[in-house]
C-alpha cells in the first residue's frame, strides 16, 4: 500500500474521536508526528479533502473535520430535510424566521393559482448539533389553510398539513442544481462569501394530483448528499429484489 494511503488511514483513525467540524493538526505537525515528508502529507490530505473528510474554511486556513452529512434519497418522497436528518443519526432543529402572506404570480404558477391569490410564506433555518445546514421558503395556498398560523411549523410541514388539514402528499416534483449562495444565505449558514450551495425547489401534490406546498431550499454542499435509484421497466414476472445502495450508510 502507497505511503500517503497508509497515512490517510491512520490520520482517519486518530481523527474518529474528535467531534464535527474539529480543528486538525496543521502539515508541519503531522510532519513530525508520523515522520513522512511533505509531498505524502498533501497527498493524503488532497485525497481526504477530494473525498469530503476534512475543509478549509478559507484558502491556507486550518484544517476542520466535515460534519456528517444528511442523506437526501430523490427517489423517495418524506419531509424534507427532518425525517433524512433523523434517519442519520443527528438532532434537527428547525428555527421559523418569518412567516407572511403575499400574491406572486410566478410562485403561484408552481400552485397553478391565479396570480393575485394569497400564499403564506414560511421561511426556516433548519439546523442540526448547533450548525446551520439549510434556509428553506415554503409557499402553501391561503385558502387550504386559513388558520395556519396557529399551527406548528418547527417540523415536517408535509405531516402537519396531513395531520392538521387532511391534505396527504401523494407525488412530488423536484429540481436540483449547484448555484452561487446569495450574501444573505452565506450569513444564515454561515459561509464565506462565494460559497456554492445546492438549490432544492420542490411542489408536493395531494392524492388528487393539486399542489399544496411549493418551496425553495439552498443547502451547505458540505454537509448534503443526493442519492436516487433507477430500475429497467420490469419483465416476466416483475423487478428483482433492489440491492442495497453502496453509498448509503448502513443502519
């Protein structure tokens, strides 16, 4: 085994017991601690870093583990964000910033409304261990839930809209793409300026095919990752059994 893998391995074992986003020996300390030269030590950290292991929060900055991530499955459709952030073994949190009432024609084409009808729009900070992670605007029509600002809006708004209203989501629609975060995002998740982040924007339809909510998320790209599944059309006696994903953490 090459030198620098045989490093990253025991720098990866003596990191385990340090908690997220810990600060990490600089080069020249790992230098001297495993005596190996310089050109080894950059290449095992390019490989942990190319790998999503550690981060510099800034260019020649400190070394920082990378928090676990939240596992999104595209394939699958639950509260965004809380019930993913459960299921990896961290403690969500969600803080409500705003929630209003507005006409916007080009959200309430998502809703198939007319353009003048009400939505309440609920802007959140979802956070886990302490640590921003997403700032998520949800857009739901007025008139399927006129007294919504009396509910409870730090969880899955899906499982209250089911629970509170009745309205079961049945199918969604979901686009993502990598864009740069906007000032007012780098300080709510606390990045640097010119951080990228991932855009979520999703519609969620009830069992009968209208939309009920309509909301736009951009997450920490350190901190997330996107998994879906494809299966060819079945044959015969229908689809195989679906192996589990080699990327997903087990449980």
């Amino acid at each position: 085994m090459p030198l620098y893998h045989q490093l990253r391995a025991a720098l990866e074992e003596s990191w385990q017991r340090l908690g997220p986003d810990a600060v990490l020996p600089t080069e020249r300390e790992i230098i001297e601690r495993y005596a190996v030269s310089r050109i080894t030590v950059r290449r095992a950290l390019d490989e942990l870093m190319a790998d999503g292991v550690i981060r510099r929060q800034r260019p020649r900055g400190r070394l920082h583990l990378v928090p676990p991530r939240v596992y999104q499955q595209l394939n699958r459709l639950r509260g965004f964000f809380w019930h993913d952030a459960l299921a990896a073994g961290q403690s969500p949190d969600v803080r409500v910033l705003e929630v209003g009432q507005a006409a916007s024609p080009e959200i309430n084409r998502h809703l198939r409304l007319p353009a003048d009808a009400m939505c309440y729009r609920i802007a959140r900070l979802h956070t886990s261990e302490g640590r921003a992670l997403s700032h998520q605007v949800s857009y739901i029509p007025t008139s399927d839930c006129p007294d919504l600002r009396l509910s409870d809006l730090s969880g899955s708004l899906l499982q209250m809209m089911e629970q509170r209203y009745g309205r079961r989501a049945q199918h969604a629609e979901q686009r993502l793409l990598v864009r740069e975060a906007s000032a007012a995002e780098c300080n709510l998740l606390q990045l640097a300026p010119g951080s990228m982040v991932f855009e979520v924007d999703r519609v969620s339809y009830d069992t009968a095919g209208k939309p009920i909510e309509y909301f736009v998320s951009a997450l920490d790209v350190a901190r997330f990752e996107f998994h879906t599944s494809m299966d060819a059309a079945a044959d015969g006696d229908g689809a195989a059994r679906t192996p589990a994903s080699p990327w997903l953490p087990r449980r």
